[in-house]
C-alpha cells in the first residue's frame, strides 16, 4: 500500500478537523456582537472552503499522478515479461526442433 497516499489523506482529515475546531472555538469565545461574529464566522467559512477546494484539488492532482505511475509500471512489468515468454517460447521451439533432428537422424 502506498504510504503517501494514506497520509495524504490523514493530513487532509487532520486539516479539516481543526478547521472545525477552531470555528466553534473561535464563535464561544469570540467577544464581538451577534453581527459582527457572524460576518467573521462568514469569512472564516469561505476561508475554509477556499482552502478545502485547493487540498482536494491538489489531492486529485496527486492521485492522478501516482495512478499514471502504477499505469507505467504496470506497461513496463508487462513488456518484460512478454520479453521474457517470447525467449522461453523461442528456447522451446529450437530444443524441440533439435530434438526432433536428433530422433529421425536415429531412426535411419
């Protein structure tokens, strides 16, 4: 399993639940007016969302990535193993084809 992608994911969902901690203990203890800590807790929440999108955004970019590398990898493990049954195939077909020589040559 690939360890960047889980803590990626485990920073993502550490950020997110400090952004909810820190927005209901910023409105509790927040000594403004009604008003004015709804207009803050506004802001804040579009700060949040802003900076939630571009995580995501950027996790999506990173999972993309690495899916592009396991696509690779996957192509390059197939092309040597192809490399590698073609040569088997080959090695059968000239040990057969010898021994067959060898066989008739014996039976005359």
């Amino acid at each position: 399993m690939n360890t960047f992608a889980s803590r990626e994911t485990s920073q993502t969902q550490m950020f997110l639940c400090g952004l909810l901690v820190g927005g209901v203990a910023g409105v509790l203890l927040a000594p403004f007016s009604g008003s004015d800590a709804r207009r803050r807790l506004k802001e804040g929440v579009q700060c949040g969302s802003e900076a939630v999108t571009k995580t995501v955004a950027e996790s999506a970019d990173a999972a993309k990535r690495y899916t592009a590398d396991l696509v690779e990898q996957g192509k390059e493990i197939v092309a040597n193993e192809k490399t590698r049954i073609k040569s088997a195939v080959d090695a059968a077909k000239t040990a057969y084809a010898s021994s067959g020589s060898e066989a008739q040559r014996a039976a005359f």
